[in-house]
C-alpha cells in the first residue's frame, strides 16, 4: 500500500516509522525535516528506535491511486496542507485526519469533497521532534478509526504495523473525550510551564473543574453524555508523565497553537447553544497572548 504522511511531525514520523514496515511510505514534511531523512534516514529514539530509510519530500508531486493518506499536521495547518494535493487525487484515495480538535476534520473534508474518502481518526502516540529527521518516541497506545467500508482495512494495516487500529461506531463520543482532556492538560500545562504531569498538582483541581465541567456542559448539548470523572482519569493517567504537551512545545518554538480548535472550539460551540463558557475563553485568550509573545 502506498501510504502518504502529511505533516510529518512528531505523531507523523511515529506512524510513518512503524508503517515503513509493511508499506510504501512518503514522508510530506518542512523542507529541513525532509532533507535531513532524505540524507540520513529517519532516526526514531525511546521506546521504537531506529533509523528508518523513508522516502520524503517537501512537496508531494503525485498520488498513486487506493494510496492511504495520513494528515497529521497542527489543525491550524490543514487547509494549507492539503490544498496543494487536492488536484491530485482519485476517489480511491482514502484520506485519515490523525488529529486533536472537535470536528477538526471537516477542514479536510470540505477542501476534499468527493475527490477521495475523509474519515477522522484519534491517536493515542506521541512523539517529539528533537531535530530535523530525529523524532523521540514518548508515548504509545492506539489508533481509533471513524466507522466506515474502508474502515476495517486501514484498521488492519494500522494493527499489523504496531499501531493498534480499532474501528469505532462512536467517533463522535471520543473526539468529545480526547477533546476534554486535551482542554485541561494543553493549555493549563503551557501557562503553569509544566510537563504534562504537573497537571496533577492539587493546587490546579479547582481549575481543572471548570474547564471540566464546561466541556461537559457543551458536549451534552451536542449529544454526548459521559459517565466518567475526567478529574480522577486526568491524574491517575498523566500524573506521571514527564514529556511536554504539545501546545507547550509549540509555544517554546514560537508556533501558533491549536487552542482555537480545543477550548476556543469548546466557547464556541458553547456560544451556539447558548452555554456561556467563560473559563475555556479565557483560556483561550491567555495561549493567543503567549502565542503573540
């Protein structure tokens, strides 16, 4: 199978490495990253390392047809991403939006239309670019794909390659999940300047409730219910962790964050249902600050 991975970051390389196995893979990258793993190969470390000689480029000249596109880019770099490629695709082409947000895959969707299949996907891996062509492996897990007749194929390919594929008829439910604890851990981890298990500090649950509690408020309105204590999961499940979130990694390296797609989304949404959500708004505000720093 030819597998494309759009937006070869940290999750990016993680998947592209593991793929590389079975499959054809093309890394789409920033021009520095990719001419790095053009030169030396790709070199994962942690827990899946190597060096893993995969084709990259900067810009992708061709889609062969029934290829397996993986867009793992900041949401917030979707449109730019995957506009370039459009024209090049086939309604064969199956096309897995790897990434945080609510709803963040109609970006893609809309761009795409009947052109190849869009279907949403949440990964549970992480990874960390250390330098350009070197990815640290941090975190590993599964991958959920949206419930559809290409499904349980990607699903298979995704599982044989050591990615735990699993096709879920509730992808709405855990993109409501992902997206809550997301809310607390991103931008709470980035303003206290914490890796990702500081979010367990005591002093932090008042606050960890609120963010909580609006995220609930919201995804009921649009459907989901939840019988779970985000507040309890959130410390028991990073507690311990010590790698840095990624919206603090974006603000380290001066990038735009995603926190319009994740609490902003969340105020947004609240907005539309009538559900004021002055905690994730001012949330918010204090990342689009930092970001202008």
């Amino acid at each position: 199978m030819h597998v494309v991975i759009v937006g070869a970051g940290g999750v990016g390389c993680i998947y592209g490495s593991k793929l590389s196995a079975r499959h054809d893979v093309t890394l789409v990258a920033r021009t520095d990253f990719a001419r790095a793993v053009q030169e030396h190969g790709l070199r994962i470390e942690g827990k899946h390392a190597g060096t893993f000689r995969i084709k990259a480029t900067h810009q992708l000249q061709a889609v062969a047809p029934g290829s397996f596109i993986l867009v793992t880019t900041k949401v917030n770099d979707s449109a730019a991403a995957i506009a370039p490629i459009v024209p090049l695709l086939d309604p064969s082409v199956t096309i897995l939006c790897v990434q945080n947000g609510i709803y963040s895959e109609r970006i893609v969707r809309d761009l795409v239309g009947d052109r190849a299949t869009t279907l949403r996907a949440i990964t549970q891996f992480g990874g960390t670019i250390r330098a350009p062509g070197i990815v640290v492996d941090t975190v590993g897990g599964y991958t959920l794909v949206e419930n559809h007749e290409r499904a349980p194929a990607l699903a298979d390919a995704l599982t044989e390659c050591g990615l735990d594929g699993r096709v879920t008829g509730e992808m709405k439910r855990e993109m409501w999940r992902k997206a809550i604890f997301n809310c607390v851990i991103n931008p709470i981890t980035a303003i206290v300047g914490a890796p990702v298990g500081g979010i367990a500090a005591p002093g932090l649950v008042p606050l960890k409730r609120l963010v909580i509690a609006e995220c609930l408020a919201v995804a009921r309105a649009d459907g989901v219910e939840f019988d779970v204590d985000f507040l309890k999961a959130i410390d028991e499940i990073y507690g311990g962790l010590t790698n840095i979130a990624s919206m603090g990694q974006d603000l380290a390296r001066g990038r735009q964050t995603e926190i319009d797609f994740l609490n902003g989304a969340v105020a947004a949404l609240g907005a539309h249902y009538g559900i004021d959500c002055p905690v994730n708004r001012a949330l918010t505000t204090m990342i689009k600050s930092m970001e202008g720093r």
